[in-house]
C-alpha cells in the first residue's frame, strides 16, 4: 500500500470516524498515519515481529469500511463505559 492512497482513504472517512469531532483523537489518528507511513508494516527484521511474515498483507490494498449507524465516541463517553478490573 503506498502512502498517497493511505492519505487519501483516511481523508476521505475521517469525518465519520467516531470522535471526529475530538481535537485529541484527529491528532491521534494523524500521528499514527505518519508513524505508519514512515514505518510501513513491520517485518522479520524486527525481534517482535520475527515469526510473523506481513508481507502477504502488505501487498494488499486495503479500503476503509464506510461508516455505520455507531454512535458518537467521545472520550467522555469512552471513559464512562470502559470497565475496570
């Protein structure tokens, strides 16, 4: 998958993505979207990685799933039903 279509599918859902409407969760996504970019998807190379061949996927191209009827997670929402224990 190249960049410029990760960019572009991004872009294109980014709206419907619940918490769309949080500052902090679009500065999240942005910054992993650079990180993956930048990184690409791990390899053999990398010690975590080493028995789990991506290459198959990585060759793939991917299309975001468009949005549902979900509802709007805001992190307030999210902290108000995560269970802890």
């Amino acid at each position: 998958m190249n960049a410029n279509f990760l960019t572009e599918e991004f872009s294109r859902v980014r709206a419907g993505l619940p918490g769309a409407k949080s500052a902090q969760y679009d500065l999240n996504r942005d910054t992993s979207l650079r990180k993956f970019i930048k990184q690409g998807f791990p390899t053999t190379d990398m010690e975590e990685w080493r028995y789990t061949n991506m290459e198959p996927v990585s060759q793939n191209t991917f299309r975001l799933a468009e949005r549902t009827q979900l509802p709007d997670w805001t992190p307030q929402r999210v902290a108000e039903t995560v269970m802890c224990g």
